[in-house]
C-alpha cells in the first residue's frame, strides 16, 4: 500500500458539532490533513470548491439552502467532480438512497455516527490502493 | 406506538448513546417520572417518506453538555461544547431518526429529514409528556433522554 499523502479536505455539513466530529475522526485516524475547510451549507461549499483545491469532500445529505444531493449534481454539471472524491456522510442509510447515491457517483458512503476505523479505511481505499 | 417501534426506538437510541457517547442507560417507566425537571432543551425533526412524522428529542442542558463533550473527545467545560449545545441535540436527533428510520421496511425506501429545529422546553407541557404513549424515556448518568415519534400516517398520494 502507498503511503498515505497530506489532504486539502472540506467538510460541508449545517452542524457544526458535525463537522467537529470529522476533525477529531481524521485526527485519531492519523490522516494528516494540509487544510480543513467547513461549509454550512452546499452552496458555500460549491463557491469554496470553485476557488480550492480539495482532494476529498465529505458532505451531508441534509442540508438547508442546499442539499447534499443537488450539491453533488451542481459538482458534475460544472466539470469539478472529477478531481474531488466525494464521500458521504448521513445518518439517512436506506437502500435506496445508497443506490441513488452510487448513480451519481459518489466515492464513498458513511453512516452516521461513524468511527476513525472506518475513516482510515476508507482514506487508504481512495489514495494508497489499500 | 406499537410496542415493536417503541423497542427499534429504544434500542437504537440507547445502542448510539452507548457506543457514541460512553453514556449506559436504562428504560424509565411512565410512573417512574417524577414532576417537571428543570431547564430541558426541546428539539424537533419532521419526515416524510413511507411514513411521516416528527422526532422530539428533550434532553437537559447537562445531557446535552455530557453527549457533545464524550462525542467529539472535548471536555465537559470545552468553550466549544457550551456554545454548541442546541447543536449537539440537533445532531443527536438526526443521528438516532435517521437510524431509526432505518430499521423501518428494512431501510428499502428513502426518506426526507426535516432541518431539527430547538427551542426551551415549556413546562407547562409536562402532563401531557408523561401521559403521551408515544415515547421512550431513558436515564443514564442520572439525567433524562426523553424521545418522541409521532407518526401521522402515510402521505397523501
């Protein structure tokens, strides 16, 4: 497995104990992290992801102004979804929105409340082969 | 509530409490709740989906304060925790609705969350919370988790 690179990671999420919350993941997980940037909203995300470069975006799905999903859509309709992998975090984990998720081509699906386990794994998966 | 949605309930929010937040709790029957407890944090969250309705979540100050600070690995007098503690019960019931609607139709169908919204608990309400069949209450650490789910029905078409 390659060794783990330094990330430009953004977590848009409306709470902010949330977004707290995947800070403290990657840090017992050991992920190091170049810059952490927090949007409440899709929309500041989208604005952020115009100007930034950021390797991994983990975003909610429900989201006041706007949602995950159309932020993800948003994402492809204006060509920045191929250099972002894109992980979701929700605590809405029903089949069907999996399924909805996976055709717009989201790298990777979280449930909430989640562990640094499981945010190592999935780092690992997107960036070192692992 | 039907007792096996009152058991998803209880259950999920007790296994998220445990794991998440190192807090063990312990059903609390109805005649077990005394009067009023005092301050309390009142926080809502609709649905719709196969079914629809409402998550009410009232946990006090100090509960809350307890949730946030072992969720995120802070201390109980971080000046993040204090200044989050709506939040916290906001993200806690997101967190348990969105699990518990998980378990219901074996999680096929999706649903639509609702933004929670928080307010203080009024406790001129407190009669009717401890008559209301559609609750679970839980105590860990000698404080309150009270959960409510209403549900209203299937949408209209």
């Amino acid at each position: 497995m390659n060794k783990r690179p330094a990330l430009n990671v953004m977590v848009a999420d409306d709470s902010a104990t949330s977004r707290t919350y995947v800070r403290k993941n990657l840090m017992v997980a050991e992920i190091v992290v170049k810059d952490f940037v927090e949007a409440a909203n899709g929309q500041l995300a989208l604005e952020l992801l115009r100007e930034q470069p950021i390797d991994v975006l983990f975003v909610d799905i429900h989201m006041p102004v706007m949602n995950g999903i159309e932020l993800i859509r948003q994402l492809e309709i204006e060509g920045i979804k191929p250099r972002v992998k894109i992980v979701v975090i929700s605590s809405d984990h029903t089949l069907k929105r999996q399924d909805e998720l996976k055709d717009l081509g989201v790298t990777r699906y979280v449930k909430k409340p989640f562990t640094p386990e499981q945010f190592s794994k999935l780092i690992d998966e997107m960036f070192c082969g692992g | 509530m039907q007792p096996k949605v009152q058991e998803v309930l209880s259950d999920t929010f007790s296994s998220i409490l445990r794991e998440f937040a190192y807090i063990l709790t312990e059903r609390v029957p109805d005649q077990e709740l005394g009067s009023a407890p005092g301050e309390m944090v009142d926080v809502r969250m609709t649905f719709r989906g196969p079914l629809q309705g409402e998550f009410r979540l009232l946990v006090s100050p100090d509960a809350c304060r307890e949730v946030a600070a072992n969720f995120l690995g802070f201390d109980e007098e971080d000046d993040f925790v204090n200044a989050h503690l709506e939040d916290g019960a906001k993200e806690l019931i997101n967190i348990v609705g969105g699990n518990v609607l998980g378990n219901f139709d074996n999680g096929s169908e999706p649903y639509v969350i609702g933004i929670p919204s928080a307010r203080r608990f009024d406790p001129g309400e407190w009669e009717a919370i401890r008559g209301s069949r559609e609750k679970v209450v839980l105590r860990g650490d000698e404080r309150l988790f009270i959960l409510f789910l209403s549900i209203s029905g299937r949408p209209e078409a």
